[in-house]
C-alpha cells in the first residue's frame, strides 16, 4: 500500500471465528466488511478489520453444499448488514444475526446470484408492442447557414 498501511491475513477454521472476532475487538479493531468468494466446491469468507492503518483479515472456507456460519453480530452490530448480503447474495445460512431480513435485503431477479460458479440465468425481460416495432428511420433536414 502506498501510504505505509500494512495488511496481513490469518487463516482460522470456522469454529475459531467467533473467539478470532473477540480478540480483535478486545484490541481496538473496527470492522471494515465481510467479503465472499465462491469456489467450486466452498465458500471463501473474508473478514476485515483496521486499527491505526493496520489491515488485517481472517480468512476460511465452508463447504459450498449448506454452508453456515455463525454471526459476529453481537460483537460488531453493524455485521448483520454484511451477514444478510452474505444470505442473500451467496446463500450462506447466518445463525444468530441481530438484525435478518430474511432474504430480503437484496431483491435479485436471480436468487442467490454469487452462490454457484456457473453464470446465472435471468428471466427475459417482457416485450412489448413498442419494443418489437422498428425504430422510425432517422431523417435529417437541411437548414440554411446564416452568413454574417
């Protein structure tokens, strides 16, 4: 980073994340976000944190198939806008979220949009009688050049 910040990145299980989470609290850290990224066969949580330009991340994988995690909600009360976009986004079951939409925080036409590799498959949009008619063809008049 160009500014002198530095950034380092833990891998932890699962299991670990909530007593991983308390610590950094405990050390001062703010909650930066929650990132996913889905793999084949697991989702990749990221979770960030920054104290005094620090950067630092702890990081794990739950199998894709049913994935879950508890929520560090009641450590961070802003991570349950995080947790539900991780619901809605990527279907990862959050259990213990302060605040749960329900899946509906986002409204996608695609449900779950990031929850598969494979690209997803939107409805068509409608057709209309005005959307299936040509376009009128442009036409262009000649208009005189003023002369000083």
């Amino acid at each position: 980073m160009s500014n002198g910040a530095d950034q380092m990145f833990e891998t932890i299980s699962m299991q670990a994340l909530l007593e991983k989470v308390g610590e950094m609290r405990k050390q001062g850290y703010r909650l930066v976000q929650i990132g996913a990224t889905r793999l084949p066969e697991h989702v990749e949580l990221t979770y960030s944190f920054d104290h005094e330009s620090h950067l630092a991340n702890l990081r794990f994988q739950v199998p894709a198939a049913g994935a879950r995690v508890p929520s560090i909600s009641s450590i961070y009360w802003c991570a349950f806008l995080y947790e539900n976009e991780l619901h809605d986004l990527f279907n990862v079951q959050v259990d213990g979220m302060a605040v749960d939409f329900h899946g509906h925080l986002y409204e996608t036409t695609v449900k779950f949009p990031f929850g598969s590799t494979k690209a997803p498959i939107a409805k068509p949009a409608p057709t209309t009688a005005a959307a299936s008619s040509p376009a009128p063809a442009a036409t262009a008049t000649a208009l005189p050049i003023a002369k000083p």
